[in-house]
C-alpha cells in the first residue's frame, strides 16, 4: 500500500531562534519512499540537513522573529502487515548482546531504571525471559495508566507515570522502556506516524510514540499505549527516549501556534 504523512506546524518566536527538528521519516525507509518529501517554510530560510548519533535526518534552521510555518509532505511504500510476533524470542544474556545494545540498558532522563528497578522485578522478575515477559510489561503498562491528552506533561518521567497512573502515549512508551531495562532487557524509544489504518479512525491525528525491544538478536516493535499490532508505522526517530528526538528542539523561548498531521492510506493507487 501507499501512505501519504506529513505534518504542518507553526511556531512564534520573539527574536530569531535557532531550531532542530526531527521530523522526516527515518533514514532505514529511505528506500520505500515514493513521493520525495517537500519540506516548505513560511516564510522561507535557509535549512540543512544532518545525521544524530541515533541516526535520526535533522533538519537545521533559524526561525525568524514572529511566525514560522514548516511543512512536509511525502509518500511511502509499505507492506500492508501488521506488526511482527514472534512468541518464541528470547532474551539475551547481557553477555552476548551488541556493544550498540548497551545504550539501551542504561537509565535516561525519563526513563529512571534506579527508581523502577524493583517494582520491574517484583511485578515482572518471575515471568518467564522472552518475547512473553515483554507483552506482559505491555499489557501492564496499557492497564496501569489512563490516556488522557489534557493531562499531558513535557516532564513527566517514567516513574512519575507509574504512580500518577495517566499520560499520553509518549508515557507509556517511557514506563514500558524503563520496566525493560531494569530486567536487562534492551528497549528503545522510538516517535513516528501511526495512521488509523485496519482501526476506527479518531481525531485530531498526531505523531505517535512506541518502543522496540531487542529481543533473539533484533529489534522488535510493541506498543503499550494501543498494545495491539497495527498497520503502516512509519519511524521518524529513535533514542533512549523523548529527551533524544523532540520534534521540536528550540535554542531559545517559543509558542506553538497551530500543530496538523496526516497519514492515511492512498486509495486505489497501486504500489510501484
């Protein structure tokens, strides 16, 4: 199937303010897109472009004092499945793992594994090692807390959603992620566009947040705020967690103005 995403969004600064922003589809779709991306400003600036350590394309600009409005726009091909499962992956012991795994055992900014560590193992420890123990976490994790965008907190930690019990899926995803990782098991935070496609459609549409677990030698995908496996995901970014991949990463004061995304299925177009 073909998927048209893009996203429009403005932002006010009061003088000019250098910007970061990660926005495009990630680099290891690069190969399924169909309609290159148009990024548009209004009004124009200069932009370029740069690879993160996560290998994450950010997009570099200064916003000029008042009204900034960035625009994007592509097409990409996708396979029309579902998310993958494998009930028979297991867990690794730290030993065997990647040296690029490590990152993602470690704590991070919203994802406090010193804090969590034995409310992971006495909820989860004695749950068999593998792809199972991981949905359990999920399945906790979509049960514990409560979705509600008016509750949403730029600074809302992992631990802090644990025991607020509320969020958006940006919290799930950190308490998912941190639970994880405090039983050695490595876990990534990952932002990108969910269509409601296969699922009855709900508005406004925005950037969604999940994880992928490094399960049987490669990275899997779970998604405690749906917890069910879903159609057309497209990675924008991944990190350790949100503080790695803002959307949006400011040097100096802003107000969002206005914020619109899309990502529905191209009908009757067939893929190339």
């Amino acid at each position: 199937m073909l998927i048209r995403y893009g996203y429009e969004i403005t932002l006010n600064c009061q003088q000019p303010t250098a910007l970061v922003c990660l926005l495009s589809v990630h680099e290891d779709r690069a190969a399924d897109i169909r309609a290159p991306e148009t990024v548009l400003t209004t009004p124009q600036v200069a932009t370029s472009t740069y690879l993160d350590l996560f290998g994450n394309r950010c997009l570099r600009l200064v916003a000029p004092a008042g009204d900034l409005t960035i625009w994007g726009d592509a097409t990409i091909e996708d396979d029309g499945r579902l998310d993958g499962l494998f009930p028979d992956a297991r867990e690794m012991p730290v030993p065997e793992l990647p040296d690029a795994c490590l990152t993602y055992l470690m704590g991070s900014r919203y994802c406090e594994t010193d804090r969590l560590s034995q409310t992971a193992w006495d909820l989860f420890g004695t749950l068999a090692p593998g792809w199972g123990r991981v949905q359990a976490i999920c399945d906790f994790v979509h049960n514990h807390i409560r979705f509600d965008y008016m509750q949403a907190r730029s600074t809302r930690s992992a631990f802090e959603t644990y025991h607020e019990r509320v969020g958006v899926c940006r919290d799930f995803a950190h308490l998912a992620v941190a639970f994880c990782r405090c039983l050695n098991i490595p876990a990534r935070y990952v932002n990108g566009h969910l269509g409601d496609i296969g699922v009855p459609v709900v508005d406004p549409m925005d950037f969604s947040a999940w994880i992928e677990v490094f399960l049987d030698g490669a990275w899997h995908t779970f998604d405690p705020r749906n917890n069910v496996r879903r159609i057309g995901r497209i990675v924008v970014a991944r990190g350790r967690d949100a503080a790695d991949i803002p959307l949006v990463n400011s040097f100096g004061p802003h107000v969002l103005k206005s914020f619109r995304v899309w990502t529905y299925e191209v009908p009757g177009v067939p893929p190339v």
